[in-house]
C-alpha cells in the first residue's frame, strides 16, 4: 500500500495532507538543511523538536504506528513556532505549514486533556473571535485599559510577576500595542522627491543615500501624487489585531497609499483572517471565516484591485485561502483568485512605485532604525525587499542592519502564552542582536512580531521602540507635508 492508499484509508485530515504532498515527501533526501533554519531545533537540540522529525512524527500517526494522542506526537507537535523558514531552507519544496495545520487539526479532534490556556484560547476562537460585535467588545476593553495607563502600572507595580510570568507578559503584550510613535506630529523642512521600484536590490542604507541624490524643482514640499491606475487600486484587509490594537497602522497604510497614488477601500463585511484558527488546528473555524472574507472581497478581486494587508500573518493566511478551500466546490476558484490578489502593502507599493523624502533640514541627528522580518511575511508572503523600500523612501533614518533578522522572534501567534519557555529562549536571542545594533527604534511587518519583541524589551529594560514600517512613511511624509 503507497502513501497516498494509506492515507485515503486513514481517513484523517493529516493522512489527507500527507497523500497530497506525496512527491515532495518523497523527494525529501534528508538532507537536513531545515534544522539549522529551525528555531526551536536550535534551541533543543532535539530531531523530533526539527522539521525532519516532526515529519517522521507525522507519518508515523498516519501510518498508525504512533496514536495522534500520543504525548510524544502532541509535546513535538505543539512546540513548532510554524514559522515556515523550513519552507525556504528546503531544497525539495515541502510546504511544512500545511502539514503543521493537519497535525494540530488531528491533535485537536484526539481528545487530548488541555491546560487551562489552552481551553481558553479554543473558546475565545469559537466564541469570540467569530463573532465580530463579540470581537470588537473585547478589543474595546483591552484598547480602554491599555490606554489609560493600568496596563502599565500593573507592570511597574511588578505584581503580575507575583501572579505567574505568563500574566505578567501577556500585560506587557498590551502595553507594547500602544504607540511608539508621535500621532500626527508635524515639524521641520523636508523635500520630497519621486522614486521608483529602482531602489529595489539594494540594502536601505544604500537605498536611502540613492534617494537622497534625487530631488525635485527645489522648493520645500511633496511632488504631484500619482494619479491612479488599475494597479493602484487596493482593498485593505483590516484584520482583528490590526483594527482593534493597531488601527493607527491602518489608517497609516490608508494615507500612504493614497499619497501614491493608490484608490483605498475597505469591505465593511470582513472578518478575522482565520489564521489563529488554523495554527490551533481548527481548520473548519478557519474555513468559515475564509468563505467570508472571500465573499466580502469579491467585488474588489473581479474588479482587478489588491487585496492589500499590513500583518504578515494575516498575509500569509489569506494567501492560503486558495488550498483552504480546494475542496470547496462553490469556493475553491474564487479562493484561488482571492488568493492572488493578496499582497502586503510594501509589495503594493514596491508595484506602484513610492515618493520618497530627503532628510531633514537642520534638527537633532537621524534615527537609528532597525528591520525584524515577520516570517509569515518573508516566508509566506515572500516579501524579502519591499519592506525595506519603505523604510529607505526617509532619507533621514539611519538604518543599521540586524543580524538574524530573518529569524523567529518567539510570538507565533499565541505560542509565547502556550509555550512561554521555549518562546522566551527564542525571544532572548533575538533581544540580544537588537540591542547590538544600538538601535532605538525597529520596525516590523507584524503586530504579534511587534508586541513580542517590543514586550520582552520593555521587560528587559531595552529602550526600544517597535513600530510598522508604513509608519516610519507616515511620520516622513506628514513633516513633508503631503497631507
């Protein structure tokens, strides 16, 4: 009996992915260049903590010489970020993220006890997160309690420590939400100049002192915005994070895209993306919310417009809608055009083209900026460049490079909450090559890749502030006085 006989017998959504992936699975060579890409290998040093073994795991379940309730299968399981850098180590191909999603899926329908955590999280996602009034409550009250400073000064107090570290850093998640940069500031003297995707290549030092050398007719101010094309026209996909703990970034990515010339809607009818869904293993959840988002954007994906996203995360989600739902016959076509409309906002732009500003006349030296990749945007997305095209569009941001910055932060949805340990080893990592950049502000695609660096430096004592690139943008383009 092949793999894929088996796998049909089985009858599990892990037995279905395995069969599907057969000739990548077997074209693996085991050559082993996922573990070093493999942050949680790294950290343990243990093959089943690998993608490699958690494979051999996996066929081991659907085979049936392993229960899927297994402790093993569960403990190897559960500790993957999923944070799909093997996707890019891997020479053979294996799109591991959708097998890490049938196994979870297998994991959830085993019957298996759950902590605490863990029975929270699956009613929040059943309860909560698919229903949007619900959602928009409950963001209504952490942004309430965010904002008027008790979510920082349970922090300073040091009491949810006494309670357990987890409540302690689920709290600095809250206060790092907040913003970092100055709200709709206005000062100095900028010119601004228009830039194309030719700055694409080259690192955003490189890129920034290129920008620089082109300049306009000489007076103060912003170049004429493009006018709009049928490129240019995106349909932002909110998300619930995004909106309920970062609508500043939101409306920042609105105002950037139309300053470049970029026609902005947003469907009132979306949802969650479902990729918190997905990571937990409830693959129907996420298949709900993905009809709808589906159905929410289909005039604007008919009508040739991006569907434009500023989370990597979400990103990612919404470009797999097209495998989601290839068993859907209503949806699986209008899935797989869905999912090709998807791009981050610096891809869009990267398209269109962006105007970039010169650096400040006169005032206090350049900031010291850094870049952390979200990895669902480099590894999902595969958005490696245009993020950079953002930040190097202000010429007065002196961008140094982090090393690792393709590497995981630890956040991976809610895994700092359900595997607090692992995730704080791989947190501390990345906190160190921050701080060795001696940069005071870095900026990331993510919110979750957002909150958790910006988080553990708050409770590190690093002075960092953690922003979205389209932010920086915002910031330049409001002093030069494109609004």
């Amino acid at each position: 009996m092949n793999l894929s006989e088996s796998g049909v017998k089985a009858g599990t959504q892990l037995a279905g992915a395995l069969a599907r992936e057969e000739a990548k699975l077997l074209a693996c060579i085991h050559c082993g260049l996922c573990l070093e890409a493999c942050p949680t290998y790294v950290h343990t040093g243990d093959e089943n903590d690998g993608p490699r073994g958690r494979i051999y795991l996996m066929r081991a379940v659907e085979e049936g010489r392993l229960a899927a309730d297994s402790r093993s299968f569960e403990r190897h399981i559960n500790r993957c970020l999923g944070c799909r850098a093997c996707e890019s180590a891997c020479p053979a191909g294996v799109e591991y993220g959708q097998l890490l999603e049938a196994a979870r899926s297998d994991l959830q329908r085993a019957g298996r006890r759950r902590s605490h955590t863990d029975r929270l999280l699956n009613f929040a996602l059943r309860h909560v997160w698919t229903h949007p009034s619900r959602l928009a409550l409950a963001f209504a009250l952490a942004r309430a309690f965010r904002d008027t400073g008790l979510a920082r000064l349970l922090l300073w107090t040091k009491l949810p420590r006494l309670v357990s570290p987890r409540t302690e850093f689920a709290l600095a998640l809250l206060a790092a939400s907040a913003p970092a940069l100055p709200q709709g500031e206005v000062k100095g003297s900028t010119r601004a100049t228009s830039a194309s995707k030719s700055s694409m290549g080259r690192t955003g030092s490189e890129a920034s002192a290129g920008a620089s050398a082109t300049v306009n007719d000489g007076s103060a101010g912003a170049t004429p915005a493009r006018e709009s094309t049928p490129a240019g026209r995106a349909h932002l996909f909110r998300g619930c994070v995004g909106e309920g703990l970062f609508a500043r970034v939101n409306r920042a990515t609105e105002r950037v895209l139309r300053a470049n010339g970029c026609e902005v809607e947003s469907p009132a009818a979306q949802v969650c993306c479902g990729a918190l869904h997905a990571h937990a293993g409830d693959m129907e959840g996420a298949r709900r919310l993905a009809r709808r988002n589906v159905e929410a954007f289909a005039a604007a994906v008919e009508g040739g417009a991006a569907v434009v996203t500023n989370a990597g995360g979400c990103g990612a989600m919404l470009a797999s809608y097209a495998h989601l739902l290839e068993d859907d016959a209503e949806f699986a076509e209008r899935a797989r055009r869905f999912s090709a409309s998807v791009r981050d906002v610096s891809q869009q732009l990267a398209a269109t083209g962006v105007r970039t500003v010169e650096a400040d006349v006169g005032g206090g030296g350049p900031a010291r900026v850094t870049y952390d990749a979200s990895c669902h945007l480099l590894h999902g997305q595969r958005a490696n460049e245009e993020p950079m095209l953002l930040i190097a569009a202000d010429a007065s941001l002196r961008f140094v490079t982090l090393e690792g910055s393709d590497v995981c932060c630890g956040g991976a949805g809610v895994y700092n909450l359900l595997e607090p340990d692992l995730s704080a080893r791989v947190l501390a990592e990345k906190l160190r090559r921050v701080g060795d950049t001696g940069a005071d502000t870095l900026a990331t695609g993510n919110p979750g890749c957002h909150m958790q660096i910006a988080a553990g430096a708050r409770l590190a004592g690093l002075p960092l502030r953690a922003c979205h690139p389209v932010e920086l943008l915002d910031a330049a383009y409001r002093r030069a006085g494109m609004y």
